[in-house]
C-alpha cells in the first residue's frame, strides 16, 4: 500500500515538472518579446542560462559529496557524487552546444578561445575522465575514496568558470541581472531557471537510485563464482 | 561549383548573418531531444528487484 | 604535541597554501595582463612592436566609421577605446560576414594582424554584446536594424 | 619509537627515487629518445616553414614534456607496484605525505631536466633564439615541471591501480593541466619571441599559482589515496 502511494507521488511529480517545463517553455518562446538588437535568437537564453546553471550546480554538488564522503565514508554519499558528476556533464554538454548556436548569429562565431569557454571545455572533459575513472576501479571502496579526491580538485575550475567573466576581458558577456534585463524576460527565465531545476533534481534522483543499487549489489554479493571475480590490479 | 561560390559571396553581401528562429528551432530540438535521450537512458539503467 | 595535531596543521597549512594559488589568480590582477584582447589603445601604445603577430583587438565600433564597398564584400571602420569622440582608435579592414547586431557604437573583437600602414587587417569578427536585454521600443520592431544596414554607405558620410 | 620528520623522511625518499633512476639509465634514455622523437614528429608533421615551427616552438616544447611525464609517471609507479614496495613504505612508520613530496619533487627533476635537455634541440632543429634570458627559461621550465608533478604524481598513484591505466593518467591529468600548460606555452613563446607587452611575470605569476593550488591540494589528498 506505502509502495503504491509513493509511486503515484512520484509519478504526480514528474508530472508536474513536466508541466512546470512546458509553461517556462511558452513563456520563453512565445509570451516574451524578442530582444531589441537580436530578435527572436535571444530567447535561446532561455535555455542556454539555466541549462549551464544546472551545471555549475551539479558540480557544486558533487564536490561537497566529495569532501563529505572522505570525512564519512558512505555509499549514498558516493551515489550522489556520481549521479551529480554525470549530470554536470549531461547538463554541460548541452548548454554549451546551446551557446555555440546562439553564439553564432551574435558573436559571428560559434567558438571562441576565451577565458569563459576554455574553463567550460576543461570541466567537461575532466568530468569525461571522473567517470572513466569510476568505471575504471573495480574495488567499490578505493573507487569512491579516488573519485572523491579527483572530484575535489576538479571543482576548483566551478569558482573560475563562475567569475571568469568578471576576473578577464572576455568575449562572453558578464553575468545578467535583473537590472539589466527587461522585467518580462526576467519573468521568463526564472520560470525557465525553476523549469530545468525541477528537471535536474528528478534527473539526479533516477541516477543517485541507479548508483546506490549499483553499490549495494557490489558490496553485498555472498559467494562470487570462483574464477568468475574480476583480478584488481 | 560557381554557384556555391556566388551564394557564399552572396552572404558576405547582404553584410550580415541573419539571426532567426531557424538558430532557436536548432537549439530548443538540440536541448530537448538531449535531455529526453537521457531521460531514458536513466529508465532504461533503472535498478529492478532481483529475482531472490 | 601529538601525531593528529600536527597532521591538522599540516592539512590546513596545505589547504591555506592551495587557497593563495586559487585566490592569487582571482585577485591578483593577473588577468589584467593576460588578455583575450588589446583595445586599440593599448596597441598603439607599443609602437612597431605590434606590427606581425596575429593579435586581437577589442572595443566599440566608432560612430560614423562604418564603410562598406559597393558590392558589400569589404567591411572597413574604426575601433575605439570607447564611444567618446577622441578615443584612441584604429582603421580595421574585415573580409568576414558580420553578424546581424553589427553595427556602431557596438563592441567587438577583431583577429588579424596590424601593420605599418597603421591598418588592422582582420578575418574573424566578433561582436562582444553586453549582458543587457531590452524589449523593441514600441513602434520600432525588432527589424530596425535592417533599415539602418539596408543603407549603410550613404549614412556613413 | 619516534617517527622521522616529514623533511628528513622526504630527503631520504627523494634520493632513493633519483638512485633508482640512476641505477636504470635505460628508462631514462628511452624517455630522451621518446620526447626527442616527438619533438622530430611535430616538425615532420607541419612540413618545412620554419618561421611557423619557431613560432610554436613553446607549444612544441610543452607537447613534447607533457607526453613523456605521462610515461614517467606511469614508470614511476609501475615499479613501485611491481616490486610492492608502496606496500613496504607504509609498513615504515613514515608519513605518507612525504612519499608524495619526494615522488612529486623527483619527478620535476626528471621532467625539468629533461625539459632543458631539449632546448638545444629545439635551437638545432627549429632555429629558436633565446631572446629573453637563458635564467627565465629555466625559471618557467622549472616551475611547469612542477606543475605537471604534483597532480602527475596522484593521479599517478591512482591510475596505477587501476585496470586501463595507461588510458587513464592522461584522461585525468591533462584536462586539469590546461591552464598550467596553457601559462607554460605561452611564457615559454615569449621567451622565445621576445616579450614586448612585458607578459612574462604574469604569466609566471599565474603558473606559480596553479603550483601552489596543485602541490596544497595534493598534499592534503594524497594519504587518502595509497591509505588501505
């Protein structure tokens, strides 16, 4: 009976998330004007700002899962320091593809060496190698413990991503506030930013469930076959 | 072969790259097929009870 | 003092060494020199020491420097420090498609090489956009731009 | 019984890690040969415009350094591993701190060394000047060395315990020595170049932060990754 009532609450939340998604999305592309110099290509922001703040966040996540799992070793800690590394890239990959498109029509390129997007590419491809990592070490206990200390020194680059566009000249323009963007589109892009947070938060609880089952099927087995056990270095 | 070549020409005369919603179609197809692939890869990898 | 005492000082003295590293290159001006572009002024100001090298140049496009040739393949304008009259600026001379928010008073990023003729030949343009959003001002569509590109050279003197 | 200190146990490790090297001169040979065949390997690669090779020659440099520390770093540990003697140092009452300083420290040395070796090279074959002086060459040879050792050496000591671990070192190493190399390249050009914007010191002073950022973090992780 407890099972079934919260497997409808889960479903009435993804439900609502996607609802929450399809009414920021409206407002993004249909209900806000388009911008004075770029026209409609600025409602790309929609999706691009909160797509790349989902990033930055998840990443924030895995790195205090991090810290926390070497000062309490726990395979929920580690769970959702994998689940948040994995969807900082999903996340990561997609928003900046998003940037590259808007960039296009507004900058004239789609790629630019600057300090902003270099600090972008390097977090992508160290969390591409985070999770290599992990797939990697076969010794659940030494996996966790390496990732942890690989995910600590990764997040350094979150700070330096966040205040690049403040701390160097760069192509990429600072970050909005609302002083500086119309009230309708502000309106917008909260709704947007709430849209993909829901999104991120259902995303990161499917993968920390996927993780944790992981973990507990690998700790828990009674008797390997014999010759079936994989040989750790 | 003259052709291409005059469209791309073309474009430098017009003078600018035109923004449109063909760049926001891209984008918003490119973001929400993403995130849906994902989506069910993480119902695909979903944790099942075993069999005991 | 016992082995756990010092094994913590020695752990914060470490965290508080990685702590410099990270906020020397937040704050210790580095970036200042380390640049993604020059502005003009900066260029100028190192004399033939800037002739060659592939550099970028950054800044605003300057009011009423804007020229294109009849057949709109060439682009030529200045870059100034600022939109001031006066600012230190430098002739560019772009072969790239510019896009569709170009115009002046806009900042941009050009790449190229800058020369004795005192003229920035550049073949990647970029436009720098600031991080404000505005609505079309009621009764000029978000077309408007088009018209002042339509006639580029006449309005440019 | 007493522990030795940190300092004294690190000196020890150090040199027992250089007379290790000394005494397999092969390994070091080969790792010569191999960056000087990746030096030759860029030059063929670009084809003869001299004046394009002598421009990049700082990025050829650091290419060249990069890829060799990946096969000493991996070296390092796989004879540590073979003869199981990281098993045996922390049977040793000795803090493993120290292991990582004096691993890290021989490392730079070696990457160091071999990073000055190959400047006469790069004059031979790629005609650079040295227009700066020879005293900033090794300043910012000496210092990215460092900075390729210290993750170098946990990373190390990670992937060499683990399966694929030649694909994994640089999978994790080089996406967070980008900007170390990036700073390294770049003032290495310049001391190549001539330096007419006076870049130098910042580009030192950006890749001395990343030394104390890499060296701070590695010392406080790295009992954490040899720990049982």
């Amino acid at each position: 009976m407890e099972m079934r009532m919260r497997r409808r609450l889960e479903i009435a939340a993804v439900l609502g998330t996607l609802g929450i998604f399809a009414y920021a999305a409206w407002t993004g592309l249909v209900w806000a004007p388009p911008d004075r110099e770029m026209g409609d290509v600025q409602r790309i922001m929609y999706a691009h700002v909160p797509m790349v703040q989902m990033m930055l966040l998840s990443g924030t996540i895995n790195f205090v899962c991090c810290v926390v799992y070497l000062f309490r070793a726990s395979w929920k800690t580690d769970a959702l320091a994998e689940a948040s590394a994995e969807t900082a890239l999903v996340f990561g990959a997609i928003g900046t593809t998003l940037g590259a498109i808007w960039g296009r029509p507004t900058w004239g390129v789609y790629w630019a060496w600057d300090p902003r997007l270099t600090t972008v590419a390097i977090l992508l491809v160290a969390y591409a190698g985070y999770m290599a990592l992990r797939r990697f070490v076969d010794d659940p206990e030494r996996r966790a413990v390496w990732s942890a200390v690989t995910g600590i020194i990764i997040a350094v680059d979150v700070p330096i991503i966040y205040f690049s566009v403040k701390w160097w000249k760069s192509l990429h323009q600072v970050q909005s506030t609302p002083r500086t963007v119309d009230p309708q589109m502000v309106y917008a892009l909260r709704w947007n930013i709430t849209a993909f947070f829901l999104v991120l938060i259902v995303f990161l609880v499917a993968r920390y469930r996927i993780a944790l089952a992981a973990r507990l099927r690998e700790t828990t087995v009674p008797e390997p076959a014999p010759g079936a056990q994989q040989v750790v270095a | 072969m003259m052709n291409a070549l005059h469209s791309v020409l073309a474009a430098v005369g017009e003078g600018r790259i035109q923004g449109g919603w063909e760049y926001v179609k891209a984008a918003y197809a490119i973001c929400w097929t993403g995130l849906a692939l994902y989506a069910v890869s993480l119902w695909a990898r979903r944790p099942r009870e075993e069999p005991k | 003092m016992t082995s756990s005492t010092r094994n913590r000082l020695f752990a914060l003295g470490a965290l508080l060494v990685a702590g410099a590293g990270l906020a020397y290159v937040a704050f210790g001006n580095i970036g200042q020199n380390l640049v993604f572009y020059w502005t003009p002024g900066e260029m100028l100001a190192q004399g033939s020491k800037a002739y060659g090298p592939t550099i970028r140049l950054g800044g605003v496009v300057q009011p009423g420097s804007l020229r294109w040739d009849a057949a709109h393949t060439h682009l030529s304008f200045r870059v100034a420090d600022t939109d001031q009259p006066g600012a230190p600026s430098v002739p560019v001379l772009s072969s790239e498609t510019p896009p569709q928010m170009f115009r002046e008073r806009i900042g941009v990023v050009v790449e190229g090489t800058f020369d004795r003729s005192q003229t920035f030949t550049s073949s990647r343009l970029m436009v720098n956009h600031s991080n404000e959003y505005r609505p079309p001002k009621p009764g000029d569509g978000p077309d408007k731009w088009k018209t002042t590109v339509s006639a580029p050279t006449a309005e440019a003197r | 019984m007493r522990r030795p200190g940190l300092l004294a146990s690190t000196w020890v490790l150090f040199w027992k890690d250089l007379l290790l090297e000394w005494r397999s001169r092969a390994r070091v040979n080969a790792l010569v040969f191999f960056s000087l065949a990746t030096l030759l390997l860029f030059s063929f690669a670009l084809g003869p415009d001299t004046a394009l090779l002598r421009r990049n020659a700082g990025g050829y440099l650091w290419l060249a350094l990069l890829l060799s520390s990946v096969l000493a770093l991996g070296e390092s540990f796989r004879v540590e591993r073979e003869n199981s003697s990281l098993e045996g140092l922390r049977l040793v009452p000795v803090d493993t701190r120290s292991i990582f300083l004096a691993k890290g420290i021989a490392n730079a040395v070696l990457l160091a060394a071999l990073g000055v070796l190959l400047v006469p090279v790069l004059v031979a074959l790629l005609d650079v000047r040295i227009v700066l002086s020879w005293g900033r060459l090794v300043t910012i040879i000496a210092l990215g060395c460092l900075a390729i050792a210290a993750p170098g050496t946990l990373y190390g000591a990670i992937a060499s315990h683990a399966r694929a671990r030649d694909v994994l070192l640089p999978l994790l190493l080089f996406p967070i020595l980008i900007p170390a190399l990036v700073a390294a390249a770049k003032g290495t050009a310049l001391v190549f170049e001539g330096d007419p914007m006076t870049q130098f010191p910042s580009w030192i002073a950006l890749l001395g932060s990343f030394d104390l950022l890499y060296w701070g973090l590695g010392f406080v992780l790295f009992p954490r990754v040899v720990e049982e």
